[in-house]
C-alpha cells in the first residue's frame, strides 16, 4: 500500500483540519461539513495526479487545443453516514464518476467496549476494471474499511483502489495494509498515534457523523 500523507507538507489543508479538531469550531455543524467537504476536495485534487491521461483535442471558438484528461472510469463509494459531506468534496472534482454507498457501524452486542462491524446497506454500478475511490472520514481500527472491502467484492474486482480519509491512526493504517491489495493508496489528511480502549482515535476529532448530522441513538 502506497500512503499519502498530506499533512506531512505544510499547506491551507492544515487550517481545515485545526477547525474540525477545534471543539469549539467543530459545534457549528454547517462549518464541519464544510471543511470535511473542502479536506475531500483537496483529497480529490492530489489524487488526481496518479491517474491514467490521454491527449484530447478541444474545440475553442478560435480553434482547437490539446489537452490531456484523465481516462479511469471512477466509482466513488462513501460508508454512510459520515462518509458524505467527505463524498461530496471528491463529486465536486469527479464529478463524471459514477456513485455508490455502504452503511457500516459498531455493534456493541454485549454492551462493552468490544464491537463487531455490522454492513445492512449496499447500493452500487459493477465496479469491475474500474477505479474504486473509498471514502471514510475516519480510519480508526481499520475494521469498517476492511469489512466494507469484503461487501464490496460482490459487485466485482476493481483495477485499483484509492482508499480516501481525513485522519487515520497508526494502528488503523497497518491493519488495512494486511488487508487490501498491494497496489492500493491511500490518501489521509492527518494521522495519529493512538487509540483509546473503545478504539476512537486520539486526539482524534470525536464523532464525525454526529458533528456532521446530529448526534444518533
């Protein structure tokens, strides 16, 4: 697994990321959405630089101009629900991909801290040969991303896989890498150090769906 860390080169990325960690910027639910939308943005933009291109001519009302776009069929699939605002920054620079969605939470069957990751949504194109862009705010333990994998395996083997995130722990990130194929990247905003004993990271953000949504049952 190839990892971009973008955080790693001091950029206007840095003062989004501060405002979503900010628990006094993070109550104002618009702004959060926002900025993880605007991180997404900046996600979508590097990415971009590792796809496939191809020269094209351009008509111009003066004549015409070669132009080299970019050639992979992306399917961009977020994990519902604080998967979307962070869908919405990487549609609005993919905007021609085709779209697809996958709930994934924590089930606490014993009420404790232990948690077990439970998939009951899945709608999705055939994403054979194409280029699957998978999009979680937050990469904690890794085992939403990797339970997700396996769901989305039914519709089909992509050609390649560029995991997207905001932040991410260390120990998330080398659990995922045991699990994806070798070719994948991944792309991540800010990483962190560690877990705390319900596996959310620190210092983390908190919750991302219910800062962006509302807190849930």
């Amino acid at each position: 697994m190839t990892i971009h860390h973008l955080e790693a080169t001091n950029s206007i990325l840095n003062k989004f990321i501060s405002e979503i960690r900010d628990k006094n910027i993070q109550k104002d639910s618009l702004r959060f959405r926002r900025n993880i939308e605007r991180i997404g943005e900046i996600l979508a933009y590097e990415l971009s630089k590792y796809l496939s291109y191809k020269s094209v001519s351009i008509p111009t009302p003066l004549g015409k101009k070669e132009m080299l776009l970019h050639t992979n069929n992306i399917v961009l699939c977020s994990i519902l629900r604080a998967g979307l605002p962070l869908h919405q920054g990487l549609l609005n620079y993919f905007d021609d991909a085709e779209n697809a969605f996958i709930s994934a939470y924590r089930h606490h069957p014993n009420n404790t801290a232990e948690f077990e990751i439970v998939v009951e949504y899945f709608a999705a194109p055939d994403i054979t040969n194409k280029t699957l862009l998978l999009a979680d705010p937050m990469l904690a333990t890794g085992q939403s991303l990797v339970t997700v994998l396996e769901g989305i395996k039914k519709q089909g083997t992509p050609k390649e896989i560029h995991v997207i995130c905001v932040i991410g722990s260390t120990e998330g990130i080398e659990f995922i890498k045991q699990h994806f194929p070798t070719n994948t990247h991944l792309w991540i905003a800010a990483i962190d150090d560690t877990l705390n004993h319900k596996g959310y990271i620190v210092p983390g953000l908190g919750d991302a769906g219910d800062l962006a949504y509302g807190s849930k049952l």
